[in-house]
C-alpha cells in the first residue's frame, strides 16, 4: 500500500467512529430516562381497640 491509499483508509475509519459516536449520543440523548417507574409503598397505620383484642382473647380460651 502506498501512503494515499493508507491515509484514505484512515480517513474513512475515523469518519466512521465519528458517525459511530455521533449515533450512539443521539441514541442516549432520545432513549427513556427510566423505563420502569418503581411506585413507593403506601404505610398504613392501624389501630386495635381494646375490645377487639378481648374477643380473641375469649376465642382462644
């Protein structure tokens, strides 16, 4: 190979990972931030009253 042909080849390379980066940031900058939303568990606060823990209590017995 002679240097032409040599420095065409490398032209041609570096033109492709230019295209190549340049896809692939276009491709980042486009895609979903987050493609699964996770939602957050609600709490629940509950309440026993005294009554009911003494009809179990009469239950069990």
């Amino acid at each position: 190979m002679n240097r032409k042909e040599v420095f065409l080849l490398s032209v041609g390379v570096f033109l492709t990972v230019i295209a190549w980066l340049v896809a692939d940031i276009y491709h980042a900058s486009t895609e979903d931030k987050i493609k699964i939303k996770i939602e957050l568990s609600q709490t629940y606060q509950y309440r026993i009253s005294k009554g009911l823990m003494e009809q179990l209590k009469n239950k069990t017995e």
